[in-house]
C-alpha cells in the first residue's frame, strides 16, 4: 500500500482512476473480517479522496508544530462503503488512517450510534492491525503508537465522556486534533460543533447543503421537524435571514468565521442533479496566514470539476468496461 506521489499534470480523470485504483485493494483487506457496509453514491468517493488528501497534509504539517495529533471521526460508519451496488470502498476511517501512514496520529476515536457498524469497525480495525504490517502501527491499548478507540453511542455522550477536551487543554504536550464530521443531515448541533471551536483543531464537516435548503423551504411553511433542524444546526433561528436557499450556507460560514476560524469550502456534487454538499474546512487563523489552504484551493478545484458522473466513468474504466483515449496516449500515468 505504498502511495506514488501525486502530480498536478494528470487528468481529473486519471487522478481519480488513481485515488480508486489505490483504495480498491484495502477495501478488499476490509471485507474479509466483517461483510457489514455502507450503501453509498457515485459521488462520496470524492468526498472520501478529500478527506485522505486533507489528512496526509494535515498529519505531515502539524508534527512541525505540535507534540501530539488526534483524530476524531463522529458519525464514522462501519468503515466499508459499497458504492453504487458496484464496489467496495473504505469509508472516512480508513481514508484517515491510510493517509496518516506516515505521521500516525496518537490517538483515534472513533463514533457511531449504530452498533452493528461500529462492532464492524472494530472487527476491520482489529483485523488490519494484526494483518496489514503497514497498520500495525494501529492498537488498542495506551503502548500503541496509535491508539485507536471505537464508542458505540450517540455522539453527544461522547463529547460529555471523552478525554479529547482534556488532552486538547494539556500544557505541556501541545496537542492538536482534526475532527471530521459526516452526518447524513442534521444530526450535528451548533452548540455540539462549537465546543471544538475551542481548542487547537482543524475540523472537515459534511454540510448538507441542498437537503438543508429543501429542509429551510419546509420550516417556512411552519413545518415542525423542519424547524427544529433548522435551529438545532443553526444554533438558533440565524436561518431566518436567508431571503433564498442559496444565503444559508453563506450565513452558516459567517457564524463560524464569527469565531475567529476561517472556512474553505469544497462542493461535492451529483451530475446532473441538483443534489450536492459542501465539505466546510475550518481552521484557525495562524500567524503564517495558512499557506497550505493553497493546496485545499487546489483540491476544491479538483474536486468540483468532477462529480459523480466522472467517478462512474472511472469505475467503468476500471472494471474494463470502457475504453479511453488517454490509454493510446497516456499521459504521466
Ligand atoms: C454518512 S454516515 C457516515 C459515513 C462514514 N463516515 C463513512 O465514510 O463510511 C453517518 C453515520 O452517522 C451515524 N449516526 C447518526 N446519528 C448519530 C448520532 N446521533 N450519534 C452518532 N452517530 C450517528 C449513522 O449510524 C451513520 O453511520
């Protein structure tokens, strides 16, 4: 599981083909200790592929800065997506773990209310452990180089019973922490989202962007569980300045930038639909002015020139059932 390094004179295509290529294999490894997966669509590859890229710059930068990094993955699945009823991928826990082969982090946590997902999680992080030597930095005990741990429960007892806050807030490790947050829609609430604005963290949150704007029309018409959405992601009723759908996601960013954080937004989206969300990257303004947001520019672009239907063509490709031009020329392949 060796990675080649990137180059920027690939195809979108090829970048792809490559980011799939490369995963495909450790979704075969995952599937062997339990068959529990994820249904999911032909454009959360390009969610995933974010989040490992993030992840590599992330745990290659910080160790210049800071003692000791965490992971945090609230709403982590089972770590196995099926995508399209098609192939197998691995979920966000995988993609952090796989993209941190080379500056593991200290510590990950890992947190899903569904059971029978994170009992498969576990089995999967138990068995890449003891099976995939370049894991075999993952552990569950406090002598692992990375210690992994799994809390099968709503997200919201965790953040009442974990030690993260504490290990953030301790002086003399300094300590920092990437949390990312994949929800299917609202689960997450403002106040929850807020707590981490507290300490050194860098966070990747999945917001919903189109069901939350479909999700605002229904609260205008007084709809209950609309508004109670609504407030709950919003914090409040902040939600009502919106005059269009498309004046929600700027007032959400300026809520967080409110907080002294910056937000780089990356929109992932289904071809041909009107189905889309946006991965919020949010930072803390540093004295250096973030130089690396350069490379998050870079991978926004990457990404919103594709969508799902690029990745369906990659997997066509890679099952052999279409041919390309780029294999006549072949282009830093
Ligand atoms: C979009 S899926 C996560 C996908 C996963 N990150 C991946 O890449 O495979 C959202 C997950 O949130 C979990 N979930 C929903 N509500 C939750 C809650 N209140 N607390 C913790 N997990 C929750 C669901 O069981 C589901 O697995």
């Amino acid at each position: 599981m060796t990675r080649k390094k990137g180059t920027d004179k690939m195809s979108d295509l090829q970048w792809i083909d490559k980011h799939i290529r490369l995963n495909k294999n450790l979704a075969k490894h995952l599937l062997k200790p339990s068959k529990v997966v994820y249904n999911a669509n032909a454009w959360t590859p390009l969610k995933l592929i974010s989040i490992g890229f993030f992840t590599q710059m992330y745990t290659t930068i910080i160790k210049g800065y800071f003692d000791r990094w965490l992971y945090c993955g609230i709403f982590s699945g089972c770590g196995l997506n099926y995508i399209e009823n098609r192939i197998y991928f691995p979920g966000s826990s995988f993609f952090a773990i796989n993209s941190s082969i080379d500056n593991p982090f200290h510590k990950m946590y890992f947190i899903d209310s569904n059971k029978k997902r994170i009992k498969a999680l576990t089995k999967r992080l138990e068995y890449v452990e003891r099976e995939i030597e370049d894991f075999s930095f993952l552990g569950s005990t406090e002598e692992s180089r990375c210690q992994y741990m799994t809390f099968s429960d709503d997200y919201g007892k965790f953040i009442d019973e974990t030690d993260i806050f504490d290990l953030l807030d301790e002086e003399d490790t300094r300590t920092h922490a990437l949390v990312v947050i994949d929800p299917e829609g609202f689960e997450m609430k403002w106040d929850d989202l807020k707590r981490f604005f507290h300490y050194p963290c860098d966070i990747i949150f999945v917001y919903m962007t189109s069901e939350i704007k479909r999700t605002w029309g229904k609260a205008l018409k007084s709809r209950d569980f609309a508004i109670k959405n609504m407030n709950g992601l919003f914090g409040g009723s902040s939600w009502k300045q919106a005059i269009e759908g498309d004046d929600l996601l700027p007032i959400f960013i300026i809520q967080i930038e409110g907080l002294n954080k910056i937000v780089k937004t990356i929109r992932v989206k289904k071809s041909k639909s009107s189905f889309y969300y946006d991965l919020l990257v949010i930072t803390r303004p540093t004295r250096g002015g973030n130089p690396w947001l350069s490379a998050v520019d870079q991978l926004k672009s990457r990404i919103e020139r594709s969508g799902s239907s690029m990745v369906k063509a990659s997997l066509d490709y890679l099952e052999g059932k279409r041919g390309r031009l780029d294999d006549f020329f072949p282009i830093n392949r």
